[in-house]
C-alpha cells in the first residue's frame, strides 16, 4: 500500500506557473510509474502526464504537451509535476497517482492515488 499527499495547488493568473508536489509513503517507491490527472467539474477525468519508475520515460497530454513537466526523485519518493503557461482552462484538482508503467497510467489504469490538490487560473 502506497500513500499520496499532494501539494502546491494554488490560485494564479494566466500564463503563470505552479509546481505541485506530490510525496509517496513507502519503501517501493521506485518500483510504481507515477502520474497525475486532474477532475474539474462538468468534465471527465484528464490524465495529463506519467513517468516511468525512473522518470526516463515521460509522457504528456496533448493539452499540456510544452508546458507542464513532470519529474520524480526517487530518493525523496516525490514526484513533482511543473506547470507553465497555464491556462483558465487547466484549472482543476489535480491528483498524483501510480501505475504499474507510463503507459498504463497514461490509458487511465491507475493502482492509486491522493487526495488532490486544487489548481485555479483566472484570467
């Protein structure tokens, strides 16, 4: 079993940026793919990016492809999720979550996730 707390959601302006933080409890940290995704009402459920257990292997959703950056520092168990540019229309809960690969998170299959942390743009 593997615990989530996310952080650094926050209120910004358009075309500002946030770094959202995300700490995992646990030994295995290294053997989980690491993700986040987001929820905003009225709206389905966006995976937005993924790293593989290392973090070589990254991969973006179109509709933050360029501006968001996902990280992870397995020596911390924390994955970090860099946000820029951001947009009114990213505005949500953002979660972090695990998988068992990048791909899989990326296809919405997901073993866990926290609690999430909620992220506004005004424009």
């Amino acid at each position: 079993q593997v615990q989530l707390v996310a952080s650094g959601g926050g209120l910004v302006q358009a075309g500002g940026s946030l770094r959202l933080s995300c700490a995992a409890s646990g030994r295995t940290f290294s053997t989980y793919a690491m993700g986040w995704f987001r929820q905003a009402p009225g709206k389905e459920r966006e995976i937005v990016a993924a790293a593989s257990r290392s973090g070589g292997i990254t991969h973006y959703a179109d509709s933050v492809e360029g501006r968001f950056t996902i990280s992870r520092d397995n020596a911390k168990n924390a994955v970090y999720l860099q946000m820029n540019s951001l947009k009114p229309e990213d505005t949500a809960v953002y979660y972090c979550a695990t998988g068992i690969s990048s791909g899989a998170v990326m296809s919405g299959i997901l073993n866990s996730w926290g609690q999430g942390t909620q992220v506004t743009v005004s424009s």
